[in-house]
C-alpha cells in the first residue's frame, strides 16, 4: 500500500513558555509515530492574531507538521488526542496529493 502524505497545522495556545511548547510539540510527534507515521518535519511556523477570539485568546502560535502513512490510525489519533487537549485551540489535517 502507497504511503498518504498529510499536512497537520494546529494553534498552541500563546501563554505557553517555550519549555512547555516543546513538550507539547513533541508529545505530539510521538503520538505520530509511535503510531506508524513518519514525519518529515515538524516546525513553528509563526504567531498570529486571530480573526476572532478562540479560547480566550486572540492569538496563537501555528505549528506544521508534514507526515507520511501508510493508513490513517496515526492521523486519526493525533486528531482525537488533540481536540481534548487544552493546549492546542484548533487543528487541520489535510491530505496531499503531490
């Protein structure tokens, strides 16, 4: 079976100091391949204001993450794990088709 190739973006909410932004970052990267995805990288890309408040906030740090699998159990646990977790405000996935 052909590897999918997804982009996930999602918000960190912004009072976060870096120490704990890393740990979040990279328990959710493990989440990923402990659950068979391979990731190609994982960065911050930029804080923003929001159009609208979300969470109290107006603004959030977005992170990318650009992954590879073979089906989506890894991506449908980041997915579960990351819409009860109070530190990420919103997430993306997207499928690639290059």
């Amino acid at each position: 079976m052909a590897e999918t190739k997804y982009e996930i973006t999602y918000i960190i909410r912004p009072d976060m100091d870096e120490a704990g932004k890393a740990a979040l970052v990279e328990r959710f990267d493990n989440i990923l391949k402990d659950n068979g995805a391979n990731i190609i990288d994982s960065k911050d890309w930029q804080k923003r204001k929001f159009a609208y408040v979300i969470s109290k906030f107006s603004e959030g740090t977005y992170h990318i993450v650009n992954v590879t699998a073979e089906d989506a159990s890894a991506i449908n646990e980041f997915d579960r794990l990351a819409k009860i977790s109070g530190d990420i405000l919103r997430q993306m996935i997207v499928k690639r088709e290059d």
